[in-house]
C-alpha cells in the first residue's frame, strides 16, 4: 500500500532539530522524499506498523505533529501532480 507521511517538528532548539533528522532518515530508508516533510512510502501492514511505530517513539507529541495517509494498493488514479518537481513511479528501480 502506498502511504504519504507528512510531519511538522518544532526545531526551535537542538533537540528538536535532532527529532527532525531522525525522522527523516527514517522516512528516507523506507520511501521517496516528494517535498521537505513529506515521504510517499510503499510498504506492506508490518512495515508500516514499524515505521508508525518508530516515528511515534521519536517525535515529541506535546511539540511535533506526525500524519499518516493510507492511499492502498491503487493509488494511482488518487495523486495527480502540478508544478516543477519531476513525479515518479514508487514500483520502478530505484538508483542510488
């Protein structure tokens, strides 16, 4: 299933720009960054339950604000793309 995971961390100290680097790092191992904190993750049940997981485990809930968007398996037909950035299929080879 395709999941847009989006979240808002308060940077105003160090330990808040630690929780953002730890967050996106996470998201990065699992999905494609599509805008500053924003992942688009192609993951089965258990790997999201994981990753949820993890996220929850570093943010700070009284501070920071994770969100969590279920597209499913046909996702295609539900994200329709405007403006510069290049868009991309989560199913091709991914070159590194």
């Amino acid at each position: 299933m395709l999941v847009v995971i989006t979240y808002d961390v308060n940077t105003e100290d160090a330990a808040g720009r630690r929780r953002l680097r730890r967050i996106a790092k996470q998201c990065v191992n699992y999905g494609q960054r599509v805008q500053c904190s924003v992942f688009e993750c192609l993951l089965d049940a258990a790997q999201y339950k994981k990753l949820q997981a993890k996220l929850c485990e570093i943010m700070d809930p009284e501070k920071d604000s994770l969100r969590f968007y279920q597209l499913g398996n046909k996702y295609e037909n539900k994200i329709k793309h405007f403006g510069c950035k290049t868009t991309y299929n989560p199913e091709d080879v991914l070159m590194i």
